[in-house]
C-alpha cells in the first residue's frame, strides 16, 4: 500500500510540474537544438540565451525611408535590429529583413497580407529564420502567422496574430502548435493612442502571460522620437523574460517582439500622427 502510495505521489507531481512548466520547457525537451541535431551557430546562440534575463531591440535608422515619410512619399526600406543583452549591453544578433523592395513596398496597402522574411545572425551566421508568407487576411479569416526556423529548416515555434476588435494580443506557440505565450498589450494606453516621446505616451506595456493567465515577463515598447528617428540609440523594445527559462522560448518572444514591430509599429505615419488606434 506504501507503494502505491508512493507511486501517486510522483505521478501528481509529475502532473504539477508539466502544468506548471508548460511554458518553459514545452516540446522542446531534449528536442534537436538541445541535442546537437541544430546548426552550430543555433547552438551557440541557445547556450547564450540560456544566462539571459533580458534583451534590448534596436531599430536601426533607416535614413531613406525617414526622409520619404517626411516628404509623404514613404519608401519602404528592410528593416534592420540589433539585440543586446539587458543587462551588460554586449550585442547578441543582428536582425536584418530579407523582404524583396516590391513586396516591402507592398506592406504599406496590405499589411495584413503582405509577406516579409527576416534572418537572425549570430555573429556573423545566419542563425534563425523568420518567415511570415502571404496570406488572404480579412478580419478573422486566415489571420498572419510567423514561424520561427533554424537555419536547417527545423521549426523552433510560431507567433499568431488573432483577430480582436481592439486588444493588441499575440499568441506563441511551440513546434507541436501548443500554447507556450500570450503577450496582451489591451487597448488603453496612452503610447497606443496619442504616442510622444515623452510621459506617459512614450512607452506601451505588453504583459507575457503563461496558458494558466499568469503573468511571468514584460515586453515595453519605447515610442521613437519623430519620423526622422534622430535618436538612433533609443530602446525599442526592452523584453523582461522573467519566469521563462528555456533558451527556444526565449527566441520565440523575442521573434515575437519584431513581428509585433512589422504588423504594428513600423509604419512612421503610426507613431506619430495619432498612433495605431488613431
């Protein structure tokens, strides 16, 4: 009886700790970035992600396209990141958009259709791949999905942007399509609906919440100075991952945070003619 008493034990715990995890670990455990089946630069970078806390998103100036934006005749350029560690400011991955000029250009009619691709060095090697296809979007039909690749083509998560009336929400997921991340930004913020470099409407707040609903990191999204983006050292983005621990989780908010910057904030007429709920 001891014995099987015992046995319950572990298995409720086991139960526990599966609940309680599934944002962490997920289906990655033992998964082939972990057990050398990934390109070398991916490895590397996961060991480096897995002693980060946070990281900073660096939008680098796009002189060209701040220029055409002034004169009302936007020139869509690539956009490029670069991503630091929060806490020592030592550059991690350079972010550059791989999106050909005409389908760039073509994100500012349909942005919710339009294709972009964007690879994540390490160094410099290609790392990970973000690719977002085209797709037919109308409301909640079809909505925009980004997947989350090693350079071998191996499938690390994918971020989904729901249709909701006016939250700003993104749901991550792991390879197997379960629920790893919510990131809910609302609705009622003053950097969503008047943005100024300054107070109150200079930063909008996104909470990272596990499937249970429960808070366990922030991604702040910092407002640019004006369409010329004179500040060129300005945080973007600063992601506190918080209770996520596992190095592919760690990859898939941060994929999140630039998608979130395409489908949203990359637009200049948006940050500073009245914002996204303008």
């Amino acid at each position: 009886q001891a014995f099987v008493d015992l046995s319950r034990t572990f298995v409720d715990l086991f139960q526990v700790r599966k609940t309680c995890a599934s944002f962490d670990t997920m289906s990655w455990q033992g998964g082939p970035l972990l057990m050398g089946g990934a390109p070398a630069p991916a490895q590397q970078a996961m060991q480096q992600m897995t002693y980060v806390k946070k990281v900073k998103i660096k939008e680098q100036v796009r002189i060209v396209e701040a220029l055409t934006a002034a004169l009302g005749a936007e020139i869509e350029m690539a956009n490029k990141y670069d991503i630091y560690d929060g806490d020592s400011d030592q550059l991690m991955f350079r972010a550059v958009e791989q999106t050909d000029c005409i389908t760039r250009q073509l994100k500012g009619c349909c942005n919710d259709c339009a294709a972009w691709n964007l690879d994540i060095l390490y160094g410099d090697e290609p790392t990970f791949k973000l690719e977002r296809p085209w797709t037919m979007t109308c409301c909640c039909f079809n909505r925009p999905v980004l997947t989350i690749r090693d350079t071998a083509g191996t499938e690390i998560g994918s971020v989904v942007d729901p249709f909701t009336c006016c939250n700003l929400v993104f749901h991550a997921k792991d390879p197997e399509g379960n629920d790893l991340v919510t990131v809910d930004g609302g609705c009622c913020q003053w950097g969503l609906i008047c943005p100024f470099p300054c107070g109150p409407c200079a930063k909008v707040n996104f909470s990272i919440q596990s499937p249970e609903g429960d808070e366990i990191g922030e991604i702040t999204k910092k407002i640019k100075c004006c369409k010329w983006m004179i500040a060129d050292d300005v945080d973007n983005y600063k992601i506190e991952f918080g209770e996520v621990s596992h190095p592919a989780a760690k990859v898939v908010i941060m994929a999140l945070a630039i998608f979130m910057d395409f489908k949203y904030f990359s637009n200049n007429t948006r940050d500073d003619d009245g914002g996204i709920l303008s």
